[in-house]
C-alpha cells in the first residue's frame, strides 16, 4: 500500500503586511506568500497563512508549544539512555512534559541534546 506523505507549509506574518485594508501593506510579503502557495499547490502539500492574531489567541497553546520547542531534534541525535528512559517512563504512564523533565532530570543531562536557538531558528506552531 502506497501512503502519500503530504507537507504543510506555513507562512508567518503580521497581519498588517497582508491586511489590503491598512497602509502598511507589503507587496514583497505578499509575494512571497504568494510564491510559496503555488509552489505547495504545484507540489500537493498545504499551505496556510499564520498571523500574530493566531498565535496569540490561545495563551496556553503557545506556552506549551514553547515549553516543547527544546524536543525538536532528530530523534537520532538523543543517546540511547535518555531515549530508553523517556520510552520507560511513557509506558509507565508520564503523560506529562513537566514530569518526565523531572524524572529524567535524575537519570540524564536531559538538555545536552538541545538545539541552540538563534537567528536562524524557525518555529512552527502547528
């Protein structure tokens, strides 16, 4: 059985660079967005557009996106004791982030995989 993997891209903006409605407008933002949504279309992924609005209307949402972003990393790149110990304690019923830091935090510099964050550095909120 063939499983089609589809992309989601995602173009963060503040709204008043879009918004047609307000003198702000930029027309090379809009290019861009306009640029990757055909290249998504092209391509079969999806594309959507993400605004400051979004990102802050649900305070919460995004404290824990936060609190996650240090676990974006290849899943390769973690040791094997670290790895077994999240695995364990997953199937010991940790269903939490906070207390699966803390627990691991006594096995494991649990941070020494972490991706420094920088200019660079994107983030994804979906």
């Amino acid at each position: 059985m063939l499983r089609l993997i589809s992309k989601e891209f995602v173009n963060i903006t503040h709204t008043d660079k879009i918004d047609p409605h307000n003198g702000n407008v930029s027309i090379s933002v809009i290019e861009k967005i306009n640029a990757v949504k055909l290249w998504a279309q092209f391509n079969k992924h999806k594309h959507i557009i993400v605004t400051e609005k979004e990102i802050y209307s649900n305070r919460i949402l995004l404290e824990n996106k936060k609190r996650l972003l240090p676990y974006n990393f290849d899943i390769f790149s973690i040791n094997m004791e670290l790895k077994n110990g999240i695995i364990i304690r997953v199937q010991e019923g940790i269903n939490n982030i906070m207390d699966l830091e803390t627990q691991l935090s006594e096995i494991s510099n649990i941070y020494e995989f972490q991706k420094p964050l920088g200019p660079e550095t994107e983030v994804y909120l979906r």
